[in-house]
C-alpha cells in the first residue's frame, strides 16, 4: 500500500489528547509534562495505533487494520491478538495520564478514535498522513518523488541492508555481551533479562557463556503481552565496531512459555 510506503519517507509524530506526543518512526509514547518518562510499545502495538491515528475519525474495520499491521509479516493476524494489542496501547495511555478512554470498541466491526483528540505534533504543517491523499496534484507529485527515492535507495542502500544486520547493545551475563534486533523498552527489560538467563543456564541448550563470545536474542510480541510465544538466542562470535560480522553461532530456537 502507498501509505505504508509514504511513512518510509515521512516520520509521524501525533498529539493525542493535547497531552501526550507519539512517534510513530520508534514507537514511542510520552507525556509532554514528563519528557523524561518515555515508554516504547511493541512493534506490531505501535503498528496499530499508527493505523488508528492515521484513520482519526474513521471507524476502522478489524480487516483493515489486520491489512495495514500484519501484511508482509509472517506472523498471523487473529481478532485476539488485535484486541489485546488494543488493550496494551489502553494500559499504556492511562500509564501515561491519560484518563480519557480515546479508543472505542464498534462491536462486531472494529474500532474507532476521535479526530477530536488527535493532532499533528510539528510536522511540516500536514495536520495528519492523511492530509497529503487531499489533492490529487500533490498526490501526483509525491508519488514520482517515492518512485525517485525507492530507485535511489535500491541502488545505493539496499545492498549494504542485506548483508549488515544492525544490533542493539542489551546487557550482559558474565563476560557475553547480548544484543537484540530490536531496541528493548524499559517496560520489557526485566522480563526478557529473566528469559535469557534461564535460556543461558539451561544445560540442554549448551550455549552457557565463553569468553570471547557474545549473544544475540530475538523474540515474537507475544513474549511481552503473554508470556508465550517464540524465542531465539545465538551465542556467536561478534566483531566490527560499525559493520558487525557475526560467525560461529550457536542458537537455539523454541515455541516458549512461561518458565
């Protein structure tokens, strides 16, 4: 979908009920009365707010968000997994101080949020994504800019993309480095800590730390909203301080529950 392309290009950032700031480049959530108080929502929950404040005003249908949050994702989409999505970011907002519930349930059709209670938060003056699809001359414009800069981008960066997988630095176990394919929120860092190290000393596994080695943990949403799902750790031989060139793995892979 053009959408999903256009945010490639244009970073989002929303005002929700005048109080709260979101970024939907990283997924971020913070109260403009305490910038230092940042929360971080799973990748496919920030995926779901962005298609509900994309679509402000609108009812959204179930189907249509399963088409914007999971198309392309390997992981399938269920009403379940949608509605404890929309749970979390609820949870997440009053964490916030946000008493106001902003995302109404539509039974049997799907959900909707307030145009009312949404903003554009300094954004070259669009008031939302949305507003760029107004005028058809503009949409015209945009479209051979995305053509221009997708060809631009497969020539030059797409290479380097395929080959460098960029590593998030997470904690450590003994002298073993662990790092992650995503950025971990402090919401979550406890939990997933507690996971690797039960993972690390679990002697069937045989990947307890050595020396010179360093781990890499990766984990399906699920982790953090259940406490089940699938996990995968590696402990690999890492080096490079910009390019990391990862050999000498030794992972393991599994459909986890709670320990």
């Amino acid at each position: 979908m053009l959408i999903n392309l256009l945010e490639t290009f244009i970073k989002m950032k929303f005002l929700i009920n005048n109080s709260i700031v979101y970024n939907s480049d990283d997924g971020s959530l913070v109260n403009k009365t305490r910038a230092d108080d940042i929360i971080v929502l799973p990748h496919m929950a920030a995926r779901v707010l962005t298609c509900l404040l994309i679509n402000a005003g609108k009812v959204v249908p179930r189907e249509a968000i399963f088409d914007y949050v999971w198309s392309g994702n390997e992981m399938l989409a269920s009403n379940n997994s949608l509605t404890q999505y929309v749970s979390f970011i609820r949870k997440t907002l009053t964490d916030l101080e946000c008493q106001e519930e902003l995302i109404k349930t539509i039974p049997r059709v799907g959900f909707y949020l307030s145009g009312d209670n949404v903003s554009n938060y300094k954004n070259g003056g669009f008031s939302l994504l949305k507003d760029v699809f107004f005028s058809k001359y503009l949409f015209a414009i945009l479209s051979f800019m995305i053509l221009l800069l997708v060809l631009i981008y497969q020539v030059f960066f797409l290479k380097d993309r395929l080959t460098n997988k960029e590593l998030f630095y997470f904690s450590e176990i003994d002298s073993c480095k662990i790092y992650t394919l995503k950025k971990v929120s402090e919401h979550d860092f406890a939990s997933i800590r507690s996971r690797i190290e039960k993972m690390v000393e679990n002697e069937s596994f045989n990947i307890a730390c050595t020396k010179g080695f360093s781990y890499v943990y990766q984990s399906d949403e699920r982790i953090s909203l259940e406490g089940k799902g699938r996990e995968f750790i590696s402990r690999c031989n890492i080096t490079g301080e910009i390019n990391n060139i990862i050999s000498a793995c030794n992972g393991v892979y599994i459909n986890a529950r709670n320990y």
